[in-house]
C-alpha cells in the first residue's frame, strides 16, 4: 500500500464521504458520516465538521490536501464555486477551482461543477459527473451517459467536455411509482431480482416504432391500462416503469442529437441502475464501451494533480 | 320551466353529483355530496346512499329514471358495465347500457365507458368522457381535446368515436409542482391571475423548433435550471411548468398523429383548464371551434334516449 496522500471528500446536501488515497491513487480507507450533509452543518462551521469527520487522518498522516466536490461548492456550501462553462477539459476545470488553507496548514481544493450555456431552453448544469467523466476519459470523441436522477448525457469532443444535458429520469419514475394514481407500485422484495420481463416490455414499446411511444405523457398511463387489461401484474408495475422511462430517455436524447443507431457509447459508473441502461442500450442499437471503475476519484485526482501543477 | 324529467348522476369515486333534468334538459336543480363517492360506500349500500342524496327528489316527483355515468359503472361500482370499444357512436354506447329497478320502481341506466383496443401498448379506456364528447357533437369529423389530469385526445369519423388516447398531464403538473426536487412551486394566492407571461414561456418552448422540446424528461429539468440561472422567479414556476406540461403534449399528440397545423380542433368542456389550453392551441397552428356547454348531460341524454328507445 502506498502512503497516504491525499483525502477526497465528496460532500452532497446529506451526506459526507471521505477517502484517504495514495499518491498513486489506491484508496487507503473510507468513511461515509450520513449526518454530515451540507443541510446539517450550522452556521458555516464546514471546517468543524470535516475535522470531525477526518481529523483522525490529519493527527496520523499531517496535512494532507484535501479534493472537495458536490453541492459543498454550492451557494449553500462552504464556498461558492462559479460554474465553469462547456466546452471544457481539465484545464478549464483545474482553472475554475479554489483554494483555502484550514487552520492546521492543510490546503482544500473545491472542484468548479459544469454549465452549458447552449442547452435549451436554459443553461443545464452539474456539480460532480463532470468529474465522473474525466476520470472515464475525454481521450476520443464519443457520447457518454451518466445515469442517476437527474442523469446526463455528454459528448467528448477535442479532448473536452463539449455539452450535456440533463434527463430528471430517476426523479420522474419515482414520483411516478410513490405519489401518482398511475401506477400503483409494489415494493419489490429486498434483494430480490428485479422482473426483468416486465421491465424488457416497457423499454421495448419505448423503443419500438410506435408513433405513441413519443408520447412521454401518454405512454406512462400504460402502467394503469395495462394492469385494467390484465396484460401487466401489480408484481410487475415497478420494473416496467423502470424500463418505460428510461428508455424513453434514450428515445428522447436520440430525438435530442446525442446518438444515431449503430454508435457506441461509454455508460458511467457501476451501480444497480448501470445494469438497467447497459440492458436498454443494444435496443436502440447501440454498442456499449467500458469505462474505469472510480471514475469520480481518477477525474478528480486528474483535475487537481492540473491545479496544483499551475 | 319544464317538468322534472329525470335525475343524472355523475358518481365518482371521490363525489357524487346529482342533477334533476326537464324533459328538453333544463337543470332544475343539482347538488353534490363530497361524502358521497363509491369509496365511501360500505358493503355495496348504493341504493341507500343514492336516496340519502336524492331520494326527496323521488318523494316530490315519482319514480324518475335516473341515468348513471361514472366510476360507478367501474368493478368497485354497483354494478360493472363492460367497456364499449372504439369504433362507437350513440347506438353502440346506447346497447352497452345496463338497467336496475329501484325498490320505489325508479329505473337506473348505467352508461358504459369506452375502450380503444388499437392505443399501444395496451388498450386505453375513459369512463365519463365519452358522453362529453357525444354531447359535443359527433355530426363531423374532426379531432377533440379533453382537458383534465388524465386528458383525453379523441378522433370523431363517421359520427362515432375513431379512436382516442390519454394523457397523463394534469397528474404530472401536479407530481412536479408538489413532490419534486425540480419544481419548488409557490402556491399561488387564491383567486389570483395565472402568470401567463410564464406560462407562455413555458408553451413557447415546448411549441419551437428546438429538437431539445423533445425530450420531456430533459425539458421538465428547466423548471430548476431557469431558477438557477436567474430566468424564472419562484413566483412563475407553477405557470411556467403548466405551460411547459401541457405544450409537450400538443407536441406529444402532433407527433402521435392527433393533429397537424392548420387544423381546426375542439376543446371539450369549459373550466379554467380549457383556457390554458385553448391559449396554446394557437402556438401549434390550431384553431378552436366551439362546443356547446355542459356537452356531459346533452351526451347522457342523446345516449340514454338511444337505449330507452331501442
């Protein structure tokens, strides 16, 4: 194991997670504290609440830098870290980033987020997957999909981040299965795998050549008619939304100039949901590329290693 | 005035509303019963509640026939009436009516719903709607809208219903305007003007040639970005999202085949939801025509005649 040689703090509205790395980036330990979210933090005392959170690390190993990103970059968070506008690679990211020297000598780096001022009909931003995306890699041109609540499709192009855009998917399907009368979701199991069927049959009339399938607000009422039909099970409910909208989200970034059939695309990250895009993807035609695991931490350590060498 | 004729009863599962009709369909009287939708009807005790909230209107004119519309012809209804499938004009939704005597020999007509087995992917349904849009008019062809939280585009040919699909959209405004992380909605003052200076900004995008207005999930999103970016005021989101929500699905229907610019539609009903879409009809290229009002109760009659007649 190398030695310790930095903390990265990814500091979200309600949680904080910490990670002692390695110079060569080998992650040495980590810690999540759920009650460390920028929402519970008073009065501005971020500097109490990481040494809470990390001293230890500091007493052990000194002043280590530590790498900060997520909405602790917010007007709510520590300090406010302006947007740093599309196109941008890492030297416009490491450019947008600032400094502050906490009171044992150790210097934290807060990470800008990104903004695309030519999305429509307002500029789109992000704070966090634009460091998911660097650490996947901005070497070739190609489209890349970041799934999650509010996913975002990207394009590389010359070595940058060209634009983006971003998809309330998660959010959407949530407030779908939990507050409508649409569709009246059964919680699955824990554990349990998902009904991978039902969610095939909604990615698939997503997918399909249906003129109604472009009808977002009409295609979702499926999961009421359906069941009223007997064709879908209220066992079924859950999965088939899931794969209704998210592929209406791919059929909708089509629609929106991010990929033709028969690209290849990069999908972002590795968790449960991943699975899910990766199953949607060859239905559109579309070849999937893998990408590094930790990808936030390999663009992160990327675009701090550019700031610190300015 | 005319002579009590007979009693219509529009009877939900939330509210039950009560009608007394001349003979030539002048309302003598009407009356709602909040308490008195089918879910609050216990053990299958509809002819109780139904002279709890009529029952003097019997006392003082005789055993009136009473015509019956509504989720009261649904399973958890008194009495389930099949659904009648599209293609279907007055003589079809006339034959799916089901009779009951009354213990006083008052004769109730439950009016079917509708059934469109050619809507993907699964067959779509209406229950109440079809008799606004036989009360509209089904003497030419054209295409109607029916505003509502599940709206319902209708096609007339031949002087029946072609064939009709829903759209979820007053159940999304509400889902994004009360439950979401996108839209932090202001409840408007009561009685106040809707900002339809938002809400035409919210129709106008949904309405351009921007390829982005595709893509629901990604537009909805604006709600947040336009706060962020300092376009929108908190004050304008519950319009700007209502005129967002309800533009894409004028885009949604144009792409589903509904219509095409240049053509002349009819909005069915006259309530507050009617003069939002009616203000965005123009920004697709549409004309309105006119319909009569309460096209509900001239439809329940013309079907109910139909059947006693048969």
């Amino acid at each position: 194991m190398g030695r310790p040689a930095s903390i990265i703090v990814d500091w979200g509205t309600s949680s904080l997670r910490a990670m002692l790395v390695s110079e060569t980036g080998e992650t040495l330990a980590t810690r999540e504290t759920a009650g460390g979210g920028i929402q519970f933090v008073k009065d501005g005392a971020f500097e109490e609440a990481l040494l809470s959170a990390a001293g230890d690390w500091f007493s052990a190993h000194g002043p280590l830098p530590v790498l900060a990103s997520g909405m602790i970059t917010s007007r709510n968070g520590w300090i406010e870290v302006p947007y740093v506008d599309a196109p941008a690679g890492v030297a416009e990211l490491a450019a947008g980033t600032k400094t502050l020297t906490l009171s044992n000598g150790a210097v934290i780096t807060f990470l800008p987020g990104m903004r695309d001022p030519a999305a429509r009909p307002f500029p789109d931003v992000m704070r966090g997957e634009e460091t998911q995306i660097v650490g996947f890699g901005l070497d070739r041109d190609r489209t890349l999909v970041l799934p999650g609540t509010h996913s975002k499709w990207a394009r590389i192009k010359g070595g940058r981040i060209d634009g983006f855009q971003t998809y309330a998917t998660g959010e959407v399907f949530a407030l779908l299965t939990r507050h409508s009368f649409i569709a009246k979701a059964q919680e699955p199991a824990p554990g349990a795998e998902p009904h991978w069927d039902a969610f095939d049959r909604g990615a698939e009339f997503a997918a399909s050549e249906e003129a109604s399938a472009d009808a977002f607000l009409s295609a979702i009422f499926s999961a009421r008619t359906g069941i009223l039909d007997g064709r879908l099970k209220p066992e079924d409910i859950l999965d088939y939304v899931s794969g209704l909208v998210i592929g209406s989200e791919f059929r909708q970034a089509r629609a929106a100039g991010w990929f033709r059939s028969g690209d290849a695309i990069g999908i972002v990250g590795n968790n449960a949901l991943n699975i899910r895009y990766g199953r949607i993807a060859p239905m559109f035609g579309l070849a999937i590329e893998a990408g590094p695991d930790n990808a936030a931490k390999r663009g992160i350590m990327q675009i701090a290693a550019e700031a610190a060498g300015r």
